[in-house]
C-alpha cells in the first residue's frame, strides 16, 4: 500500500507536506468539505465550505 511514513503521535485533519514539510494542516470541521486544487503536482489552492445545521430537531 505504498510508503509507510510514520509520523508520530497527530491529531485527526489532512495534512498537506511540501518539500518534506507539513505547510498546512485541515482540521475537522462538524459538517463540510474541502477541495484542494492541484498545479504542476503540488497543492496550490484549498477552498472550504462549512455547513450549519438549524432548525433539526432531534427525536
């Protein structure tokens, strides 16, 4: 399954490395999505969405 890095104790999120560093991490959000644009292989552009849930009620 590819290569195996370990990478210590993280929290949960995307981490996004470059030149073999973390340059940005996603964390979770309650409700949402991200989309992360690519140029010439690498991250270029991550656009986020967050959802609120109102008006739900719970039985």
């Amino acid at each position: 399954m590819g290569n195996t890095v370990n990478l210590g104790v993280l929290d949960d999120g995307v981490y996004i490395v470059q030149g073999g560093a973390i340059v940005e991490v996603l964390e979770p959000k309650e409700y949402g999505q991200d989309l992360i644009q690519w140029q010439r292989g690498k991250v270029f552009e991550v656009s986020e969405s967050k959802r609120k849930r109102v008006g739900v009620v719970k039985k």
